[in-house]
C-alpha cells in the first residue's frame, strides 16, 4: 500500500478537492466521513479522474466521540502506518445545539472530535508524518469560554462558537508540536483563506461573484492543505501557522500561550475519556 493520508470532511468543499490531489500525488487516501453514501459518491468522481487511485471511505461523525473511537479502531485494523493525518472537516452552525455526548456541537465537532482522533493515531503516524489542522483567520477573534461548551442554557453566539473552535484548533496543533519536538513527526495549522464553501452562508455564497477576487474558490481553497500536506519545502516544519498564500504568519497572542494551550489539552483530555 502506499503512503497513507487520512482526511476528515472529504464530501465537499476544501476537503473534497485536497483528496483528489492527494489521490493524483500517488497516496493511498482513507477519507474519514459521517456521510458514507456522500463519501462513496466523491470517491467515485475521484476514481473516474484519477483512475487506479487507492481511496477508502470509513464513517466517522466527529460530533460523537464514540463514533471517532470507531473510526480510529478501523483506521487501526485496516490500514498501515499513516504519513499525514488531515482534521480538516469543520461546521459554522448559526443556532445552538449539543453533542450526543453533551458539548456544544461547533467545539465538539472542530476540536474535540478531532482531537481525540489524533490522540488515538499518534502512535500510528509514520515516520516522517505529517498532521496539519485546518483552523481559521477567525482564530484571531477566539477567546476560550470553556462554560460555554457544556452549558446547554448559555447564550449562543455562532461566530463566538466558531471562532472559539478555531482558536482551539490552533492552540492544539502548537500544543501538539510541542510534545512532537525531536521526533520526525510535525504538525502544522492554516487558514485556507475565505472560500466559497457550504461553510459560509447561504446569502454570501449567493453574491460570491460581487466579492470576488477576495473570495476563492475550492481549487485556491485547498493550497495551503496540499502544500503543508505535500510540499518539500516545509519539511521539518512544525508549530506554525500558514496563511492562505503559503507564508508561515505570526498566530494570535492568545493561541501562543503556552498556559492557555496546557489548560486546553487537559480539559480535551479529560472530556474526551467521558464517553
Ligand atoms: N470556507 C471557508 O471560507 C473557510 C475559512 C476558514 C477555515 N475554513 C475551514 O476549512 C475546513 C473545511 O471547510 P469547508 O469550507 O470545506 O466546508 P464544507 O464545504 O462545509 O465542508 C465541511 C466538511 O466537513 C464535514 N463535516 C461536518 N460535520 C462533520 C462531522 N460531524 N463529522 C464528520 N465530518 C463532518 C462535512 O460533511 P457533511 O457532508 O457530512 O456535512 C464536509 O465534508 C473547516 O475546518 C473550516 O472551518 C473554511
């Protein structure tokens, strides 16, 4: 089998498009998604294209810590060492709603489910490997309320949800990075700049042809994931954020604080063992 690369959120958008290229690059991709039907339907687009190509599709709803557990179980049996692992999949939703597993469902989605998935892969992860986290610009905006996530009667506000999560992102891949220093294995962050996805809003997405150039679509969209997922230049590279150009950007204070990143990766731990 050749070199592996497992991605979450593969049936549309960015994570639809990174796969394909990983598929042209020669990898074996394993796509981790909750929507199996959806899955099948993208492997099969990518198989037309890239005929003879190695793709997998294996269910994982990364609002269910059960169902990452699953997932990982199956990653574990049938596939071999794993040279980058892609968190990509992520949500934006504009009303409240909780996790089976009782956390809000914009944190357990983008941070917690896979956090829990790199956790359970780690020691899967090839050497070299690579993991690169698809986090946000939004990241810059985040503040931590943690109160929020497993506070059912909070007031939601959906930006602060999702700007929360991709703080969260952030501050686990420099944490991640961290406890990776001195083994070949890196783990890296992004903000694939503002994509016309099923991310944004209807209404956006609608007048996209007005904010263009400043909107990209889902080519452009996926650069910055291929290039830290495939590129030579960036090997050895670890703990950084990339902008939607490919340039290392300096991340926001509060994703730099390491007390802030130690206080995260304890209350991910300790939530993510509940299930
Ligand atoms: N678009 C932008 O402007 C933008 C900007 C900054 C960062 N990002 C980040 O880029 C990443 C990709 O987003 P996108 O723009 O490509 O959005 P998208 O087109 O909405 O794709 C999101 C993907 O995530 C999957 N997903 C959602 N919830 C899931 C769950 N519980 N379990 C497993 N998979 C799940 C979706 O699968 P389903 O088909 O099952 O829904 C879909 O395949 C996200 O992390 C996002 O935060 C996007």
């Amino acid at each position: 089998m050749s070199s592996i690369a497992l991605i979450t959120g593969t049936t549309h958008g960015i994570g639809r498009v990174t796969s394909r290229e990983l598929a042209k690059a020669g990898r074996t991709v394993v796509m981790l998604c909750r929507d199996v039907p959806a899955a099948q339907r993208v492997r099969n687009e990518i198989l037309a294209m890239v005929p003879g190509a190695s793709i997998h599709v294996v269910e994982c709803d990364l609002a269910s810590l059960a169902s990452v557990r699953a997932a990982a179980g199956a990653v574990r049996r049938d596939f071999g060492r794993i040279s980058l692992l892609i968190n990509n999949a992520g949500i934006a939703p504009s009303r409240q709603q909780m996790s089976v597993d009782g956390f809000e469902l914009t944190f357990a989605t983008n941070h917690l489910g896979p956090f829990l998935l790199t956790q359970l892969l780690l020691d899967r992860m090839n050497s070299p490997g690579r993991i690169v986290n698809v986090a946000s610009r939004v990241h810059y905006r985040g503040t931590l309320d943690l109160n929020r996530v497993v506070n059912a009667k909070a007031r939601f506000n959906p930006m602060a949800a999702y700007a929360q999560s991709k703080l969260a992102n952030v501050l686990h891949t420099f944490a991640l990075a961290r406890r990776l220093t001195g083994t070949p294995i890196t783990a890296n962050c992004l903000h694939p700049g503002v994509v016309a996805t099923n991310l944004l809003p209807r209404w956006l997405r609608a007048i996209k042809p007005l904010l263009s150039p400043m909107m990209l679509d889902e080519e452009r969209g996926a650069k910055t994931t291929l290039y830290l997922a495939l590129s030579e230049v960036v090997t050895g590279a670890s703990g950084k954020y990339f902008d939607e150009n490919q340039i290392a950007q300096p991340a926001a204070e509060a994703a730099n604080n390491v007390l802030l990143q130690e206080a995260l990766w304890e209350v991910s731990e300790r939530w993510v063992k509940q299930d």
